[in-house]
C-alpha cells in the first residue's frame, strides 16, 4: 500500500484522523489512506444537533479549552444563584489560583455556590482518541459524549473503548447523507454521573469557567 506520509519523495505529516476512507476488515474497519486525503475538522458545527439529539437543555456554549481539552459545553445559568451572586459582587471567578483557595478551612463560609448547571460535555473531535481525551476528565462531573465523523464514531475499536469509559458517541453526516446536519446516536453512555462528586477547587474552576462563557453570550 502507498505510504500515506510520502508524496514524490517529500515527507508529509498526515495525521490518522484525517484519513476518510474505511474498510472493512476481518478484524473491524480500518482506516485507509485514499490518493487524495481530504482532511477533516473537528465537527463544531453539528453541536447544537449533538445537544438535541441527546435532549440536553441549556445554552450550546461556542468550544472552549478547559483543563487542556477543546470541548463544548451545555450548561443552564441558575437564575436565582445568579442574581445573588451579582447582588453580592460576585462576578466569575476565572482566576484559577484564586479558585484554589475556596478550599481553605477560612475560606469556606465565604465560597460562592456554582451559578450554573452543566448539562453536559461535547467532545467535537477527527480521531475518536482525541475525543476520548477530551471527555474523559469530565466524566465524574456530568453526562460527556463524542461527536465524530461518520465512520470514525463506527470503528469497533472506538466503540470498545466508550463501552468502558460511558460517553455517548454520535456520528456527523457522511458526504453522502440526504441532512448534512444530522447527527446520530451510535453508542448511548452514560445518562449521568455514576456517582455524586464532590466539589473540588477544580470542578469549581469548570463551573466558574463555564458561568463567566454563559454570560457573555446573553
């Protein structure tokens, strides 16, 4: 099979997850490099079908880096925490030093409580191990998902992997499909966290994060 990574003698990094083309194999698909590689983004875009076809309620926030994961998160403002936070002169705390000190025994009984509820975590990614990465460290804290070209959310290897972990993986429209803004179910995870986490300096950060994003899109 022709190297992928080497074009008239010139060496060119193609990543794996910009190969479009699945096969079939004895051993589940695998994944081809065709002649002509198109190479795909992350799809952003299909977001907002994610969060429906999943039932999340809240406000689709644009993609966001939190503890180094690009991912979009669905959360709901809580309106009457909100409004005593800003009575009280507490805006979001983005700073994640400053966060860091809500843990302190003196410091406690003056923490604000979180003025959002997170819905859940999209992990809009071109490789389902990206995705995974990304959705992973979420997983304790609220419902995650994958959203995945079409044939990389169907590879059984990926499908093995969301079976131990539990997000939920959803598959863009294919070039083929009659809605290019559809997405669909593959594999449901998890509905909710397995268990109740506690609030950590972290978590708090995340919901001040996502608070402070929430707001600037009203």
């Amino acid at each position: 099979m022709r190297n992928p990574q080497v074009n008239e003698g010139r060496s060119t990094p193609v990543a794996p997850e910009s190969l479009v083309e699945a096969r079939g194999t004895v051993s589940g698909p695998r994944i081809w490099a065709p002649d002509t590689v198109e190479v795909l983004s992350a799809p952003d875009h299909l977001a907002q079908a994610a969060a429906s076809a999943l039932g999340w309620d809240g406000v689709v926030l644009p993609p966001m880096v939190l503890l180094g994961r690009r991912v979009v998160v669905v959360a709901q403002l809580l309106g009457d925490v909100h409004e005593y936070r800003m009575s009280a002169g507490w805006r979001p705390v983005t700073d994640r030093v400053s966060v860091s000190t809500w843990d302190w025994p003196e410091m406690r009984h003056l923490v604000p409580p979180p003025a959002v509820r997170l819905a859940g975590i999209i992990a809009p990614a071109r490789h389902w191990r990206t995705g995974l990465t990304g959705a992973a460290p979420f997983a304790g804290l609220c419902p995650t998902a994958l959203l995945l070209p079409a044939h990389i959310a169907r590879n059984v290897e990926c499908l093995t992997h969301v079976e131990y972990y539990g997000p939920t993986v959803l598959a863009a429209a294919g070039p083929h499909d009659v809605d290019p803004d559809a997405v669909d179910v593959v594999h449901a995870g998890r509905a909710r966290v397995v268990a109740t986490t506690p609030l950590t300096t972290t978590t708090r950060w995340v919901h001040e994060m996502v608070y402070d994003r929430l707001l600037a899109t009203r």
